[in-house]
C-alpha cells in the first residue's frame, strides 16, 4: 500500500481551529452558540489599505515577484518595527512569508535537525509544537504556570539549557495568556539568554496590542548583544485586521533572512503584488484604527476579569495584551454539571459548549491543562452574553 512520509504521522491539524470549526457546525445546525475560540481580530483595516489593493490591481504586473519579498513592503515594515523602538534592521536582515505561520515554520525548518532540543515557555501558541514535532525536534517544556503569572523566569531557562538545545522559543504578549513581560522582566531573560549560544525565536505579533499604558519591550532593546541570535517574527494579522490577507516577517541575522529567502524560492516563489501592497499601506497608513481597538479591547479584558472574580474558586492572572484571558479551571475538576463529570480542560470545556452554548479552548491545546483560553474578540453583543453564560455555567457545578 502506498504511504505517507513517516514525519506525516506526527503532522496534526491545529487543535485551536478544530474547536471554532466545531462551534460554527453547531452554529449552522441552529445551536445559540457563543464562540470564544478562536484569536481573530473583529475588524477591517483602515479604506486605504483597500484603496491600495484597488490601485495595485490597476497596475499589476502580472508577473512573479521577489523572493525576499518587495523593498515598499521590507521598508513599510522596517519602518513600523522603528515605531515600536527597534532599529538598527536593514532589507538583507528581512524575509516575508505567507503569515507570520509560514515565516515561523520556514526558521525552524532552516535551523532544527531531528532531535535538536527546543525550549518552549508553557502554556505556548499550539503550532509552535505542531511545527516542531513534524521537524522531529525534542520539544523541552518549561512550565510557567498561573501561580507565577504564566511568565518565564530566568532560573528555568539555565536549568533547561544543555549542549543539544538549538533554540527558545518566545512569543510576547502571550497567546494563549495575554500576559506581558515589563521592561525588569525582558532584562532578567536577556541576560540569561546571551550566556547561551542558541537562537532565539521571537514571536511578537501581538506587539501593537499592549493595554494599561505599559509599551513592549524587547530582548534586543534589553541586550544588544543577541542580535546576532534573535529572530524577531512579525505578522499584519492581528495588527490590522488581516488575518486572511497571509502576510508575515522576520528580521534577524543575514543568515536566517537568506535561508528563509530560499525557502521562499523553493516554496513559494513570492507573495502576490496586490497583498504586499495593501500589507505597505496598512503598515505606513494611518494607525489609529489599532490604537482605537486597544482602548476597546482592554475595556473587554476588564469585564472578562470582572466575570471571573465573581466565580469563586476561579483565578485569572490579569493579561495585559493580546485579546486573551486564560483562567485556571482547576477548581472544577472531579466536580459535575448537570450530572456530567468534569475530569479535566477537555470536559470542562466539553460540558460548557453542550450546557451553556460557549465554545473556549482547553488549556491542554497550550501544553497547560490546568487553564482554559478565551478570546474575547466575538461581536460586542456577544461578550455580556457569553460571560454570563460561563458564570452560569460554574455556578451550576455540584
Ligand atoms: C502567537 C502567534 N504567532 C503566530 C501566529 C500566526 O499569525 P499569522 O496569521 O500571521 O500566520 C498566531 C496566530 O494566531 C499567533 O497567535
């Protein structure tokens, strides 16, 4: 019998995008359902970023472009990274990709042989594993958990480093968790870090969405000297609204930008002209669409917390970004709803989609089962509604 690729056997589809497709089925067969599952933002970009596409179709070359990606794009980019307080970054330190998914995937791909060990920070965003176990690497958890605000602490990466970890994986502010490393915090793990000679993945999409005033700092910013070894992984998804338009980058050293360039090459060739277009114009336009949803979503973080206050035995560390809570459920195991045992995440979220009409992410997707994932960017009608069908939810356990 013909047969796949033995590395197909650890392939698996994303776990996240499995529950929400599961919510809009139940949605589509009728069911009231409230789906906070999946991280998408609940807006449109800005009408210049549409005019852009339109002026980029009148002109279209209709011909392959550059595997780098273009110089408008690489300098829009370059530009808003500035904004943000990194520079120092030139176009040969730059690849694009098809979503910041596809540029994670291409590094790892460029640097991870089977059995090269990786450090990933728990609870971690579900594709950096699903990525890594296709590769074969020996992911190595390092559990940060909601006792200690979901945030990694210098001690654990020393204590994880051996002469095969290859690289650390770090994604801030946090999917699942929202949570943001300060200014101290960012300098305690850079510090740590450069004693150590291994690259360091890190995953700043959400670096635009910082709530509470307290800015993003980054390793770079806190260490000059990891330069050399920081792949910074960027993407338009969340920032602007434009998950569906594929577009992501990295900046980091010549070597990691050339291999990610090939890749390109052999991949994918380039990323269509009329989304680079509107990616530049929406990374060089107008910003306040994202400033105005900050306010707004940080607004949403302080009702989610609200909620989760008047449920007793339920604890949350307060995110600070992203537009994730992700509380600890603990308490609810080995309890019942409505005569159904909650052994763990899974049922509890099971329990709460079937009783109350809520779809949440079991913390189990994010190598951290104690907890469960909300996404709080639905329909604004929805957010009062879903809260209150969750606190029903808990207050119905025996
Ligand atoms: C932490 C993190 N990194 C990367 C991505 C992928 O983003 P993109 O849409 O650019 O592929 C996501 C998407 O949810 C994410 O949450």
């Amino acid at each position: 019998m013909l047969t796949l690729a033995p590395r197909m056997s650890r392939a698996q589809p994303s776990a996240i995008m499995e529950i929400a497709l599961n919510a809009k089925r139940l949605a589509a067969q009728g069911r009231d359902i409230i789906s906070f599952s999946i991280g998408v933002p609940n807006f449109l970009p800005g009408d210049h970023v549409y005019q852009a596409a339109r002026d980029a179709l009148e002109h279209d070359s209709g011909q392959y472009g550059s595997n780098r990606g273009p110089d408008a794009l690489i300098d829009a980019w370059l530009g808003s990274l500035e904004r943000s307080g990194v520079s120092g970054y030139g176009r040969e330190n730059v690849a694009t990709g098809v979503g910041a998914k596809h540029v994670l995937f291409n590094v790892l791909y460029a640097l991870i042989e089977e059995g090269d060990e990786v450090l990933i920070p728990t609870p971690y965003w579900t594709s950096y594993v699903d990525m890594l176990d296709v590769l074969g690497a020996k992911n190595v958890f390092l559990s940060c958990s909601a006792e200690q605000s979901y945030k990694l602490r210098p001690e654990q990466i020393a204590a994880a480093i051996t002469p095969k970890t290859r690289v650390f994986m770090f994604n801030n502010p946090s999917n699942p968790t929202g949570m943001v490393y300060t200014k101290e915090e960012i300098a305690a793990l850079a510090a740590e870090l450069v004693k150590h000679d291994i690259w360091i993945l890190s995953d700043d999409i959400y670096r635009e969405m910082i709530y509470d005033g307290i800015g993003w700092q980054h390793l770079v910013q806190a260490e000059p000297k990891l330069r050399d070894r920081v792949i910074l992984i960027d993407s338009i998804s969340k920032t602007y609204g434009m998950p569906g338009w594929r577009v992501g980058f990295l900046a980091g050293p010549e070597i990691i930008a050339n291999a990610c360039v090939i890749l390109n090459s052999t991949a994918i060739t380039n990323l269509p002209e009329v989304v680079n277009a509107a990616a530049a114009a929406a990374l060089s336009g107008p910003q306040d669409v994202t400033g105005g949803k900050c306010k707004e979503f940080s607004a949403r973080r302080d009702k989610v917390l609200e909620c989760f206050s008047r449920i007793e035995g339920m604890t949350c560390p307060r995110p600070q970004g992203a537009f994730y809570a992700f509380p600890n459920i603990s308490f609810a195991f080995g309890r019942k709803h409505r005569g159904e045992a909650l052994s763990d995440d899974v049922a509890v979220c099971k329990a709460m989609l079937d009783g109350v009409g809520v779809a949440c992410v079991p913390g189990s997707a994010f190598g951290e089962p104690n907890g469960m994932r909300i996404s709080y960017t639905c329909k604004e009608h929805e957010l009062p509604d879903g809260l209150a069908r969750i606190e029903r939810f808990f207050g119905e356990l025996d």
